[in-house]
C-alpha cells in the first residue's frame, strides 16, 4: 500500500511543527511520498515565507537591495534545522538564488523556491529521495499543466525510489524555467504525485479537522463531515467552503483515489475522506450548508415568455455580451431572474440593461441588490422526504424572508436566496434544524 501525503504551509511553519509531521510519516510506513509546502504562518501576525518571496523579488525586480529580506527567508529555513539539528547547510542554495535574482529569473522562480528549499530539509530530516519538482512537474508552451508529459516521466521516476519528497507549487516550462501553480497549489502536486505512483490514498495535512458542516465563523464548532463525495465538495467549495485547492481534486478522481483532508494538529482525528461516490449516509440529511453574500437579482418580465423561442437565449446574451457571469437563474412562466456577483455587475449595470432591452425587449424589468445565496448540500437528500419543507420552515420560524429558491435538478443541493442581512440568521437556521435538533 501506497499512501502520498501532503502537508500545508502552517504544518511546516517551525521546528516543532516538522517534528509532529515526522512522527506522522513515520507511524505509517506505507507514508512513502511527501509532498511539502512552504513554511506558513507560526502565528496570526507572522508572514508566510512564500509572500516574503515574492516581496524580496520585488525588491530584486525594481533593482532594490534585496539581501536583508533575503536573510530574513534564510533566518526562517535555518531555525528549522538548527531546531531540528540537521545536518544540513542552504548556504550555496542562497548565494543561487541571490544570484538569480539578480538575473531577474521572476517571480514564479522566486516563489518555487519555498518548496523547493522546505523539500530539501524535508528529505534531509526524513533520509528520503529529493526530487526536484521541475524535473518531473511539466507546462506546456501555454502555460497549462501538461498531465501526459508529467504522468509519463514521473511515474517512471517513483518507480525507483522506495521513498521520496517532492516539492509542492511548481515545475518547469518547456524552455526548463519554472512556473508556479496558483497560490495553495501544493495541494495540485499532491495530487498528481498521488495518481503518478497509483497511491492507494492521497492524504492532505493542513491545520483543521477536514471539512466541517458550516462555516466555523458563523456556527460555534460545527461538526466534521466525515464522507463527502467530489460533486458536494465542489457544491460547497463553490460557495466560499473550500480547504482544498479546486484544481486539486481532477488527477485523483480520474484514477479514483480518495483524498483524506487530516489535521497534523490532532493526528488521531480522522478526517473528511473525500470519494467518488459512496453508499455510507452522511451523519446528517445535509452533508453541508455554505453561501455567498454579494449577489444581483435581475427580474425580466415579457407577456407571453413562454411563447416567445429564443427568448431565454436573448436575454442571456446581454449578459454575455457584457462579460457577466451568471449564478442561478429561476424563472417562472413570463419571467426570469438572473443572478450575478454584485461587484462584477455594477460598473456595468447600465450597458446589460440596454443590451438587455436591444436583444430581448422585455415588458419590465427589475434591479435588486444586496442579496445573498445559500446552498444545502446533501447526496441524502433525494432519497429523503421533506428537506425543503424543513428548511422552509425553519428560516420562517427565524423570520427570514426567502426570496428565491433553486433546486438543481440533480437534487444534491437547494439554493437559497435572502438578503444579505439575513445570511447568517439563516446559515444558523439551516444548520440548526438539521445539525442540532435534527427535527
Ligand atoms: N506556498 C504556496 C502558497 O502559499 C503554495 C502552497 O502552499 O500550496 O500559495
């Protein structure tokens, strides 16, 4: 059995947090690929060392005295190994990378090299194989994750190593410089390492105990979700849930691996196993409850919509005419609503309205701001009677005025719209009725 497992930024923050991550590894010997990031926040007010990369290059790129921001990165590696008491020096790793600053190798070098350096120590600390993420991690000549390319060399590559530490974030262009993933892309290369070497799990360590039920800013300690599938996830994630970068999730569903979101804190927790599918019920009705404020209800009124083909499609295109995208779209038998993020439509407000009149020429129209949408997320809820109703009935025991309803045909989720000042009331209105008295 092979296990690949990745841990975040603040689980590598200091000494001591590596130290737990050794322990972890080393519980486990089925553990046999680590992917590190780079060290994270030790504290609320610390910086992460890969910002402190980024404004060191700046420095680099304006033609700036860079060397005391770089020192301070340096001070930051070598707590880590003197508290660790390793043998082992970055000296020549900093006076190259001095060096390609100067040169001006960008930012996506810059940044690389907070994994790049973390994996070294890691594989130090471990006497685990280093493998530098540029040799087997490849983009295209666009810039795109080239997943044969990578598949191909990497597999081969793990194949001969018993153990191994590859570094998360980046690899290399086709040219041999390195390109970065977006940020919180360890959790990418987690992935692809994970389908590479056929893991028969893909562990994803980070500082909580997996996904939980609501949001820990509204709902007091809400509950874990122990089994969610990757379509709820996405559901959830969507709106504002997310402990796992998005693009994360496609090398391991396509191999069908599960990904176990575990907590290097409470290593005895066992987590959020995220799966293809399952036949385990979820604790709850609802696998989860999520939303976003910041939304515009743009109400189309035409007598006789209905009969109208092509309507619909008219009244769509202003909106994409104008680069607006849209979020639900409710409609009733000579009306439709439009949702759009409030902060992508303002500036914009005026030209969808009129293009909305030149394609469609509706009979009346109407603007309302300051709306928020909320999903209730559960596989469990087709099969069950009354979910609706319970929500219903408890935002209005709660005296929340709902004002649109969407249920997605595959019936994972019900959206919700309310006004923004309501979001919370409702989010805890939702998560009450069936987390705490699950009536
Ligand atoms: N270190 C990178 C970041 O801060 C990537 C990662 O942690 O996943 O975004």
């Amino acid at each position: 059995m092979v296990k690949v497992v990745k841990f975040g930024g603040s689980s590598l923050a200091s000494a001591e947090q590596f130290a737990k991550v050794g322990d972890i590894i080393r519980a486990d010997k089925s553990r046999k690929y680590v992917v590190p990031s780079a060290p994270g926040k030790r504290n609320s007010k610390d910086t992460k060392v890969t910002d402190m990369l980024y404004e060191c290059y700046a420095l680099a790129e304006a033609d700036k005295d860079f060397r005391v921001q770089l020192m301070k990165i340096k001070d930051r590696y070598d707590s880590i190994i003197n508290g660790l008491k390793l043998n082992v020096s970055l000296e020549e790793e900093f006076k190259t990378i001095s060096a390609k600053f100067k040169e001006k190798a960008g930012a996506d070098y810059a940044a690389s090299r907070g994994e790049y350096l973390n994996g070294i120590i890691m594989a130090n600390y471990l006497g685990y194989e280093f493998v530098d993420a540029a040799e087997v991690i490849f983009f295209d000549e666009h810039g795109v994750f080239d997943a044969d390319k990578t598949q191909k060399v990497l597999s081969k590559r793990l194949e001969n190593l018993e153990t191994a530490v590859v570094p998360g974030f980046y690899g290399s262009n086709p040219d041999g410089s390195i390109r970065t993933f977006s940020r919180g892309g360890s959790d990418i290369t987690g992935s692809i390492v994970a389908k590479a070497c056929k893991a028969s799990i893909y562990e994803n360590w980070t500082d909580v105990s997996g996904c939980l039920v609501a949001d820990p800013r509204i709902i007091d300690n809400p509950k874990p979700i122990k089994v969610i599938t990757y379509r709820e996830l996405r559901e959830l994630s969507y709106m504002g849930a997310s402990v796992l970068h998005e693009d994360a999730v496609f090398p391991v569903r396509k191999a069908g691996i599960p990904i176990n979101i575990r907590n290097t804190n409470d290593p005895e927790a066992e987590g959020t196993m995220i799966v293809d599918s399952t036949c385990q019920k979820a604790d709850y009705t609802i696998t989860g409850v999520a939303g976003k404020k910041g939304f515009v209800a743009v109400s189309i009124e035409k007598d006789q919509m209905n009969n109208e083909v092509g309507f619909c499609r008219k009244a769509l295109q202003a909106f994409e005419e104008n680069g607006i995208s849209i979020e639900h779209m409710p409609s009733g038998i000579d009306t439709m609503t439009v949702f759009v993020h409030q902060a992508e439509f303002e500036g914009k407000e005026q030209q969808v309205m009129s293009s909305l009149r030149r394609l469609a020429n509706p009979d009346f129209t109407e603007l309302e701001a300051d709306l928020a949408l909320i999903a209730v997320v559960g596989r469990g809820m087709k099969s069950q009677r009354g979910t609706a109703g319970r929500i219903f009935s408890a935002l209005a025991h709660a005296e929340i005025n709902v004002r649109m309803i969407d249920q997605g045909s595959s019936e994972l989720n019900i959206i919700i719209g309310v006004s923004n000042d309501d979001f919370e009331k409702a989010i805890k209105a939702i998560y009450d009725i069936f987390v705490v008295t699950r009536l």
